[in-house]
C-alpha cells in the first residue's frame, strides 16, 4: 500500500511492506522503522542514487573524449611532478 499527502514543501506518504517476520522484528528492535529512521535512509538512497548516475555519466563522458587514455606511468609521472612542485614550494596548498 502506498498513499501521500503533502504539506508544503514537506510530503507525508504512508507506505506498507511485507517483511519476513525475522527482518521486521530486527529492523524494530533497532528502530530502523520509526519515521525519522526511515527518511535518513530514504534521503541517503536517493543521494547515492544520484551520485552513482552522475559518476556514470562521467565516466561516459571520459570514454568520449578523443586520444589514448593515460598509462599508469604517466599517471604517476603527473602525480610525483605535482608533488614536487609542492615540496618546492610548502607554503602553497
């Protein structure tokens, strides 16, 4: 069952699910079904959602670009070179 009503920028949803009984009496037990519980979980699946969908769409917009990707020498190369333009100069972040 799934039923909402909103509140202005707040919306309230009524939501029934069928747990096996081991997994809801746990989930009680550890409060993962109160309301504030369930929207902190609600709210992280959605960032990570979010996140996981925007990474992805890096990564294709990577496998896009023109050229040959960077070998791990190189890779290495950029990062020891950076390293020691920071050592060179410690005050700069």
């Amino acid at each position: 069952m799934f039923s909402f009503a909103s509140r202005g920028s707040v919306m309230s949803i009524t939501i029934e699910l069928d747990l096996p009984e081991t997994v809801a009496a746990e989930a009680r037990a550890k409060g993962l079904l109160d309301p504030q519980n369930l929207t902190r979980l609600i709210e992280r699946e959605v960032k990570a959602e979010s996140a996981r969908r925007d990474f992805f769409d890096i990564v294709r917009e990577l496998r896009a670009l023109p050229g040959e990707p960077m070998t791990m020498e190189e890779i290495q190369a950029e990062v020891d070179a950076v390293r020691a333009e920071r050592a060179a100069h410690p005050a700069c972040p």
